[in-house]
C-alpha cells in the first residue's frame, strides 16, 4: 500500500518570498509522483508530474518538484510567489491507485 | 475541448435518503475515477469504471456504487445517506492503458446530509 505525508497543514509566507511544500512517500512499490492545487470551491488542477528521467520536475505557473528516492520526498517549490497562488496543495503517488497527502494551505500575505 | 463536468453542483438531502451524481469524462478518454472529499482532507478514492466495469475500489461500504455508460460517462450512487457522507464529491478521468496517465479532475459536487 501506499502513503502520502505533507509535512505541513499551512504555510504562510510573503508574495514574492520563496515556497517550499514538503511531500513524504512511502511505497514497497514503484510510484509515479504528482502534485495538484485546488483553489476555492474548485476541483483539483494538475501542477507537475514525475514519471521517469530527471528527477527536476517544471510545471505550470513557476513551479518545480525534486523526486528524492533515497528520501522517498517529493517537495514542491517556487521561488517568487503571488497572491493569486493562494490555494490548497496536494502531494499525490500513484501506483494502482491514486493516494493523495492531507494538503497543504498556502496563504499568501502581501 | 471541453473538460470534465459533474452535476448537479450543489445537493442537500437528509439522512436516510439516495443520492445519484453524474459524471461526463475529458474528450478521448474511457476511465473515470471517484473521489470523497471530506472538509479540510484530502481526496479518498472509491472506486474506477473502465469498460462499464469497476475495475478497482476503495475502502467504501457498498452503500457506494457506480455505474459506467457506453458513451464513457459515469454515476456515483449512495444508499441509506449518513450525515458522514456530506463532502465534496470528485469525478477524475483519465486514458486507460497508460498507468503513468494523468487523472483530470471536475469542478465537484457539494453533497450535504442533514
């Protein structure tokens, strides 16, 4: 079976300061990582995907994920954040199924 | 292209009752996933439909069953409604054949149980 553990259940920080968003896993299997943000009374938006080759994963809106296999982590970063990145993040693993962390909330303080 | 969509938006029901919600998967794609998501948790996975079939299930009671069209869209039933069940429901598809393959999401249903 798999397990996802997002170490922290809120992160506030200041728009244009960095972001990190910790992402542990925890499989007998190989996975395939994901993570995912929900904004508002939405569904989720995929952000970035790791499923083979390097191990720096770029996806939408400036963000970036390093798969870490001898840690079993999956953090999530930004160098610069915005307002509008104010929204609810998911860490993911998939092997059969998808296995999604607790989340995390990133509120964004100008 | 459109993209996934779920109705109705919002449900209110009282406990006791049967609630269906419906699914319309992604242009292209034949696999639909649903998801519980209770306040302030992540999704649960309840089952997934392939082929008109549930191919994998979560840990949820058979009060939870589905069903899959041939024109790939889905329904999420729930028996004998709890005030537990109240969450927002999330249908997900995907193209099957590839384990790798991205899950795209709706924008939900709101289930409340009174």
């Amino acid at each position: 079976a798999q397990s996802v553990t997002q170490l922290d259940s809120q992160v506030p920080v200041f728009e244009e300061a960095p972001v990190e968003l910790r992402c542990n896993y925890s499989s007998s299997v190989s996975v395939y990582l994901f993570w995912y943000v929900q904004y508002p009374n939405q569904g989720l938006q995929l952000l970035l995907k790791y499923l083979s080759g390097s191990t720096l994963v770029k996806g939408i809106n400036g963000f970036e994920a390093e798969f870490n296999k001898s840690q079993t982590s999956f953090h999530l970063r930004k160098p610069s954040v915005h307002i509008s990145d104010t929204a609810e993040y998911f860490c993911a693993v998939k092997a059969q199924k998808l296995v999604f962390g607790q989340g995390t909330r990133l509120t964004i303080n100008p | 292209d459109a993209g996934v969509t779920q109705s109705p938006t919002h449900l209110i029901k009282t406990r006791g009752q049967q609630v269906t919600l419906r699914c319309s998967p992604k242009s292209g794609h034949d696999t639909v996933s649903w998801y519980q998501q209770a306040l302030g948790q992540g999704p649960q996975f309840i089952f997934q439909y392939y082929e008109e079939e549930e191919r994998q299930r979560g840990n949820f009671p058979d009060r939870f069953s589905g069903h899959q069209f041939p024109n790939y869209s889905s329904e999420l039933n729930v028996n004998a409604l709890l005030l537990g069940d109240s969450a927002l429901y999330l249908c997900a598809s995907s193209l099957e054949g590839l384990a790798s393959d991205t899950q795209y999401f709706g924008p939900g249903t709101r289930l409340t149980v009174l």
